[in-house]
C-alpha cells in the first residue's frame, strides 16, 4: 500500500509533528513518545510540532509536555495553527485589524505580530477554539455583514477530548458564522499549504539550512497526510491516533509511511538508517478507538450553499 521510503544516512531530515494521537493521547503519552523526542534532540535533528488547536501558547505546549514527561522541549518548538493565522495576516495584510473569537493562544500570537483589536469596523473576523459567546457571535455577524472577511485559524469542527468526548473546533464555529452571513470563511492550518510552508521556513531557519527532505508525521489523513503530499513533503501516518488501518485505502491521497507510532522510527533517527519496521506488517488488528462519524473538517465537504446578497449599507 504504502511505498518505501529510502532515506539515505547523509540526507539531512526535518520533522513536523502533529500532536494528538501521535505523541499524546487523552493526557496519556503514547507509549515511546518520549524516546522519539529525546532521539530527535540527542541528533539535532530539526523539528517542529504542528498543531491545528489554536488555543494554547507554544508557552502551554511545551509545559503540556514536560507535565507528561517529555522534557528538553521549548515555546520555539511549536507552530500552531494561531501562530499561522498571526504569520497569513502580518504578511498578507499588515496594517489590518480583527475581532477575535478566541482564546489565549490566539489572542497572544496575533498580539505578538502587533495585530490590533477592533470592535467598530475590523479588516476581519478570526475565529478560533473556544470562547464564543451568543453575545461574540453576534457582533462578529454584525461585523461580517458590514464587510469584515472571516477567517479561520483551522478547518476541524471538533476536537477530541478522550476516547468518546470531543468538544467543537474552530471549524464549526466558523460554520455557524457562514450560514448565518452566507459568507465563506478562509481556513487556515492543517492541510492549508501556507501552515506547512510556514513550518517548512521555521525548520529552515533553525536548522540554518534547508532540510533534504521533510517529514510530517499524522494520525489523521485529512489534515496531516493531504497537506504534507500537497507540500511536496513525506507524509509518515501513525495509527497511534483517529485512523484505522482498514480505511486507509479509501483516499486518494496515500501516506509515504505507515507506523504504529513513533516509537517505531526512534531507532531511525538516531541511526540515520531506515529501519526495518517500517510499514510494519505486524498491526494484527492493533486497537484504535473509536471512529466518530461526519465530516471532521469544514472544508472535508463541498460546499454548494450559495452567498445570499448582503442587506445595502446604510453608513
Ligand atoms: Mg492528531
């Protein structure tokens, strides 16, 4: 199913991470993460974990994982899908303002690149995890129908909260938003290509040399593996996280990789030689957990609602 990969021993090797069901699952460290992390650090090889929740600060994600026992780590190695929405409007917009639906990790990235706050007339609305209100949703509609463009720090319309909980995403805040102004949102992160050519640029600039190649390692197809092929990267899924082995074969698109975690490619890492457990045959029905029904993602489906004309402005 999946082709070999050949990475030569001289071949300088970057990495994006994803996180849930990669290194962690349920506040539970997948078995190996860790040594998977201290392999990376012990060879310097460059990496970065990738993440589409825009809530936390790359501050929170590194205390998230040293509390889990992964140590060693700080804020400069996480890209989130925030940081990325703060990166899209500094270099896209510059002198733009927002109105946020957000929380922290958002609210901070975008403070970092000295984004204004505006609550009269914003250039746009950006909506992240969390934080929305009746209140909030109805003045980032008021500010949409007056001409605000909506934008979305990532497309998932939930989030796992455990094996069976999972919370709204972004992604479906933004969908609410979209029914209720006919507008479209533009969704940033996880599979966007500007979240993984702006990682790509964030590995080149600290390993002060663009990588040879560029691995993104997922557990979910639709956001890790499609932007990684779409990047013109490796794409490595594990099945430590949202994706069983059995549906696999139904996307176009097609991992370079299959792994049952990261553990397996510790040893690679720190050998520089392809390991043999690659593609490992051994899944003998491994357990993954449940499979959630619908479109994880608001932009998974195509969209044929059309824009309904916007009332005339009056100011
Ligand atoms: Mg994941």
């Amino acid at each position: 199913m999946a082709a070999v990969l050949l990475v030569s021993p001289a071949m300088k090797t970057g990495y994006l991470i994803d996180m849930d069901g990669v290194i962690y699952r349920e506040n539970q460290l997948i078995p190996g993460a860790a040594d998977f992390v201290d392999a990376l650090l012990a060879t310097g090889t460059p990496f970065l974990f990738l993440t589409n929740n825009s809530a936390p600060t790359p501050e929170d994600l590194s205390v998230r994982l040293k509390r889990l026992g992964i140590h060693g780590l700080c804020a400069r190695h996480f890209y989130t899908s925030a940081m990325n929405t703060a990166d899209f409007l500094t270099e896209t917009h510059p002198a733009c303002t927002v109105f946020v639906i957000g929380e922290g990790g958002l609210l901070a990235a975008l403070h970092e690149r000295k984004i204004a706050n505006d609550g009269i007339d914003p250039s746009y609305v950006v909506v992240g995890e969390g934080a929305a209100t009746t209140e909030r949703l109805t003045k980032a509609h008021e500010h949409i129908e007056r001409g605000a463009r909506l934008l979305a720090t990532n497309p998932d319309n939930w989030c796992p909260m455990g094996s069976e909980k999972t919370r709204p995403g972004a992604g479906a805040i933004a969908a609410f938003l979209e029914a209720s102004t006919g507008r479209r949102a533009y969704y940033l992160g996880k599979p966007n290509g500007y979240m993984f050519h702006r990682a790509r640029r964030k590995l080149t600039e600290f390993s002060l040399a663009e990588p040879d190649a560029v691995i993104m390692i997922g557990d979910t197809m639709e956001t890790d593996i499609r932007g990684a092929i779409e990047a013109g990267m490796y794409a490595f899924l594990v099945l430590s996280g949202s994706t069983h082995l059995e549906g696999v074969g139904e996307y176009v698109y097609q991992p370079t990789r299959i792994l049952h975690s990261v553990a397996d490619i510790a040893e690679e890492v720190r050998s520089g030689k392809p390991s043999d457990r690659m593609n490992s045959p051994g899944f003998n029905g491994a357990a993954t957990n449940g499979h959630r029904q619908g479109d994880r993602h608001q932009t998974d489906h195509p969209h044929h609602a059309k824009a309904r004309p916007r009332p005339a402005m009056t100011k």
